[in-house]
C-alpha cells in the first residue's frame, strides 16, 4: 500500500491535486472537508455540528475529526484499495498522532508527505476567485479566509516539523502550472 498525505494552507491547491493523483495511483481519496461537506448537505447532526467551526474558518475539534475518520477509514479498507491519499488530514499534531496509532493498528502507515507552499496574498486571491462558484461558506468573505490562513499557520504548520522528524516531508512550490505541479507529486510517489 501505498498512503500519502498532501499537506498545505487552504487554498494551495490540496483538492485539486489530490483528486488527479487519487485517479493516476489509484488512491483512495479521503478529504476530511468534502466529508463534512456531504454531512451538512444531508443536514446529519455531524454536519451541523461541524457547521459551527467551518463558518467561522475554525477548526472542527480534534475529537469529532478523528472519530469520523477512523469511521470513515474501517469503511474504505472494505473496498481494497492500493492506498490513501489524505487531503485536509491531519491538521493538528494530536489528529498526526492519531493517524499514526489507527495506520498501526490496521498494519499500515504514511510513506509520504508532500507539502504545497503557496504565499498568503496568493491563497487570498485563489480563495476569493473560487468563492464564486464554490459556494462554501468559509470562501465568502475575507476575514473568514484570513482566519483559516491564521488557522493553518498556528495549529497545522507545526504537522510539517511532525513528518519532517520522521524524515517523510517532501516540500513542493505550489506556485505554477497545475499540469506542472503534478508532475512535480507523480514524481516523488514514483520514487517511493
Ligand atoms: P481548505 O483546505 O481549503 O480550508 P477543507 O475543505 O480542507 O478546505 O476544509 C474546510 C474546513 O473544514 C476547515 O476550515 C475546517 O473548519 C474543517 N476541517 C476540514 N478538515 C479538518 C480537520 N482535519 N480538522 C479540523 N477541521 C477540519
């Protein structure tokens, strides 16, 4: 199995690349966002629950991700795939460190972690373009978009030190061509 990470501020490109990647490796593609997305769509206590956080660019507790995930991973493995690739996950060190006991627990674990680096005034400019046709919540005004940025600089950035420890970290300019960007990925899932 092959289980990756794609690590980066919003607006960097995660879901995009993750989704080209999922299809040319064959991954499953688990994003977390997308998750609570579906759930708020379907209007499922979880999904309200999680509306509070994401309105306001916060962080949905660690308790409620993790739960969800784990859920969500017993009900992927079920499907057999050639591996993972986790977009918007983890996003703290204790949902890092969850990840690693529950990969452990079902004989797996993370081989890589490939970390786009995009410049704040870029993600600003990324985020208010796709809030037009989005529709998320969380794109609609700048402050919101701004908190998330701050969000990710306090609570995520430090996961990037987490995986570099374990000498997993492969950092990429997510400035570019996507074409271009992907390339760049393929290139360090190959060499795995
Ligand atoms: P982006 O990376 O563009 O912010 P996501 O779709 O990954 O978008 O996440 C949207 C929102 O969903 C986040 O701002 C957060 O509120 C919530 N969320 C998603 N994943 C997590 C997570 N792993 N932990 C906590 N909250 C999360």
């Amino acid at each position: 199995m092959k289980n990756i990470i794609l690590f980066g501020p919003p607006g960097s490109g995660k879901g995009t690349q993750s989704a080209k990647l999922a299809e040319a490796f064959e991954l499953l593609h688990i994003s977390t966002g997308d998750i609570f997305r579906n759930e708020l769509k379907n209007e499922t206590p979880l999904g309200l629950e999680a509306k509070k956080f994401i309105e306001k660019g916060m962080l949905v507790p660690d308790e409620i991700v993790i739960g969800m995930l784990s859920d969500y991973l017993d009900k992927m493995l079920e499907k057999k795939p050639a591996g993972f690739i986790f977009d918007g996950f983890p996003r703290t060190i204790a949902q890092a460190e969850a990840l690693d006991t529950l990969m452990k627990e079902k004989g797996m674990n993370i081989d890589l972690v490939l970390a786009l680096e995009v410049d704040e005034p870029e993600l600003v400019r990324r985020i208010k373009g796709r809030a037009e046709t989005s529709g998320r919540v969380d794109d609609m005004d700048e402050d919101t978009i701004r908190k998330r940025i701050e969000v990710y600089r306090n609570e995520t950035e430090p996961v990037a030190g987490y995986y570099e420890k374990q000498g997993k970290l492969y950092r990429v300019t997510g400035r570019g061509g996507i074409e271009h960007i992907f390339e760049e990925l393929s290139g360090a899932i190959r060499s795995l």
